[in-house]
C-alpha cells in the first residue's frame, strides 16, 4: 500500500520526493548528490559507474554526529583528507587537543570562533580561516550568540578519531 498525500523533504544534497499515487508514479525519482537517479517509482535501482571510472573514495555521511558542543557532518573523504561542516552551540567548546598524525584548516562561514592554539587565544571570523598544524595543541569555542559554522579540512596520514589526544575537556570525556 503507497500512503497518500505524502511530502518527504531534504534540505541537504538529497533531491526532495512528491507525488500522486497510482499512474504517475514512475515520473518520480529520488535523486543523489549531482542530480544522478538513485531509484525511480518502481523501486528500480539506478545504473552504477563502472569500476575504475573514477577515483575511489568514501561515501560522505550527510547524518549529523551530535556532540555536547553542537554536532558536525562528514562533507567528503578520501585517503589522505576529509572534509566536515561543524556546528557549535553558542557557549560551546571543543576539548583542548592535539593530533601526531593530521593538520586542519578552519574556514568560519558564519558566526566567530575563538580559537586557542599553542597556548594564545585568537578570533577567527566569518570568512576567515587558521592553520592548525600536525603537532599543535589546540581549541575551537563559541563566545558568540549565534549558532558558529565552519568548514573543516583534515589532512595527513591518519584521520582517524583515535589520532585525538585530549588535553583537557569541559564535558570530562577521555
């Protein structure tokens, strides 16, 4: 049995989904990241690449991983990078940590971040970015009002959540 009258939305990469049921339903498609068909009305599987028509990489997770400090999204990922959209709650606080094995870049697109790193405190704003490298003792916090968004770009050889090393942490995780 389809249910009538049904609307599913996605403010994300996902294509949304309307539609009748009965004769029309073939006409609507969900679609991926790029527009490309995933299935159409009829539970029909859309056509895969063939091996080796691209480079390989990991499929991005668009799922939020809540956090006490706010949650963050999986954007892109291959072997030596991932991308990430973080979120912090005004009033948040990453823990102060370091990685042996990764740099990051932070890109605020909204809000302003205060950033310690090495043991100096900086505020980085919207359109501004810092360099956080392998090695660096670090901290990302919202003294703000609003919601701070940035853009994360980890490189290096382990990205890893294992490469973390706490330093110190408000909400007393290890």
């Amino acid at each position: 049995m389809i249910p009538r009258n049904v609307l599913v939305r996605s403010e994300e990469q996902l294509t949304a989904v309307i539609g009748p049921e009965g004769r029309h339903r073939h006409r609507h498609r969900r679609r991926g990241p790029g527009g490309r068909p995933v299935t159409d009305g009829q539970g029909q599987k859309a056509r895969r690449a063939p091996q080796g028509a691209g480079p390989t990489r990991k499929r991005p997770s668009i799922d939020a991983n809540y956090r006490p400090w706010g949650y963050y999204q999986s954007i892109d990922q291959g072997s030596r990078y991932q991308v990430k959209r973080i979120v912090v709650r005004p009033g948040g606080s990453l823990s102060l940590q370091k990685h042996h094995h990764r740099a990051e870049h932070w890109v605020v697109v909204r809000g302003a971040a205060e950033v310690t790193l090495n043991g100096k405190i900086e505020h980085v704003h919207e359109n501004e970015s810092i360099y956080l490298p392998i090695g660096s003792t670090h901290r990302l916090a919202n003294p703000g009002k609003i919601d701070l968004e940035l853009i994360e770009v980890q490189t290096g050889a382990i990205l890893a959540r294992d490469d973390i090393v706490r330093i110190d942490d408000v909400y007393n995780r290890k």
